[in-house]
C-alpha cells in the first residue's frame, strides 16, 4: 500500500500543485491542457510534467486492485475492513479535493478511495458466490456490471478502472505467476476510459513481483497516511 500511496501522491502533486498552483489551471482538462502547450512554450515543460504525474498515478490501480484481493482473500473481519476503507475514503475527500482543486468540495465526483471502498463490496459478493455454478457465474458478473454503473453514476476517479483491474486480480488470484501480464493486458484497455490508463501496465510490474508478504506497519498508519500527505501538499501549495 506505501508504493500505492506515493504513486497517487504523485499524480495529486501533477495536477494539484504544477496545474493547479505553479500554472494556474486548477480543474483544466487534459485537453486544455494540450491547448495551452501549443499556444504558449513556456508552459511546455510543467504542463508535460504535470501530465506524466498523472498518467503515472494511474500505475496504483493495478496495485491497489492486487491488494484488495490478496487482503480480501485473508480478511479475518471483512465487516471491519469496508468500514475502514469507507472511513479512509470520506477522511480523505476534501484533504484530496483542497490538494487537487484548492476548493473543499467538488460536486458531482468523488476521490479514488471510494473506488476502493466498492471494490471491497464487490470481493465480498464474489467470495459470497465463488462457486463455478451458472447461477454463481451470473450473479458475479450482475454485481461486476453494477459496480460499474455505480462508479459512473458517482462519478468516482478511475472508479471504473478500478472495478475491471479488481475482477481480473480475482480471477488470476490461483495463477500468480500470469496475474502480472493480464493484469497489464487489462491495464492497458483501460485507456478506453482515460487516456492516462496507456501508463498504467507499469503498475503491474509491482504485481508480478508481489511475494504474497502483508505489510506490516499499522493499519491506522497505513490508511491515514494519504490523506495526512494530500493536505500538507495543499498547505505547501498555499505558499507558493
């Protein structure tokens, strides 16, 4: 989850403190962005960096996906641990919301916590049905499209994403050794829904590598550290 946390760290510093503060673009596109590199070539350099930030972050999904997975999988309380995730992702809004967009609420999207907390609920419909009969088949692949429409719906950050990566470090759970390669063949056509996704098959580079060994700092460390790290950027933009 460390590496996971600093890969998102790093997307948020891109678009938070380089957009946001440095260029003053707070909330631009990526397609705005574009626009201003053409038309101005002192921007050139700090908006490319601020969009390779971003396409890096997307390296995270597959990690955070390959972590839901082997903790769900070993979740002695699973009860505890949606609470958990569902606290870290309302901690965690308005500290990501003031290092994104420098405003504390954003209307109509949700930070990528939250794509964390429904792909919690989704592992425990499929370890609920994990049976090979049609009917268990059906009611996964049902609860799999749901979480779909509910990410678009609450317009979560790459809550999508998300949800495919989750599925697929499902089913390659009993194959380890190709997790890493479909996981990035998964990775990569998640670019379908952000062109930032092309980036994304790195982060499955961790995941092949992966030994299987929990970590073992604090879980009260581990969940609250992303959000204690988004507001000091924020604070550390405030100066400049």
């Amino acid at each position: 989850m460390g590496l996971g946390n600093g890969i998102l760290t790093l997307g948020a510093f891109g678009q938070g403190i380089l957009q946001g503060r440095v260029l003053g673009l707070a909330g631009a596109s990526s397609e705005q962005m574009l626009e201003i590199m053409n038309a101005s070539g002192s921007a050139v350099a700090l908006t490319g960096v601020s969009l390779a930030l971003q396409a890096l972050e997307t390296c995270a999904a597959p990690i955070f996906a390959l972590l839901l997975v082997e903790e769900g999988l070993n979740a002695a309380n699973w009860k505890q641990d949606i609470i958990w995730i569902l606290g870290l992702a309302v901690v965690t809004e308005i500290p990501y919301n003031l290092a994104v967009s420098g405003t504390a609420l954003v209307p109509g999207s949700l930070n990528p916590v939250f794509a964390v907390a429904l792909c919690r609920v989704l592992l425990l419909f499929y370890q609920h049905f994990s049976g090979k009969s049609w009917g268990n088949r059906l009611v996964k692949a049902a609860v799999t499209i749901a979480a779909i429409l509910w990410a678009q719906l609450l317009s979560i950050s790459y809550g999508t994403p998300m949800v495919v990566l989750t599925w697929v470090m499902w089913l390659m759970s009993r194959r380890p050794n190709f997790r890493g390669f479909v996981g990035a063949a998964a990775a990569a056509l998640c670019a379908f829904f952000s062109p930032f996704f092309l980036a994304s098959p790195m982060g499955c580079l961790p995941v092949h590598l992966y030994n299987g060994q929990p970590s073992t700092a604090p879980k009260a460390v581990r969940y609250l550290i992303y959000p204690a790290i988004l507001l000091i950027m924020f604070l550390a933009g405030m100066l400049i």
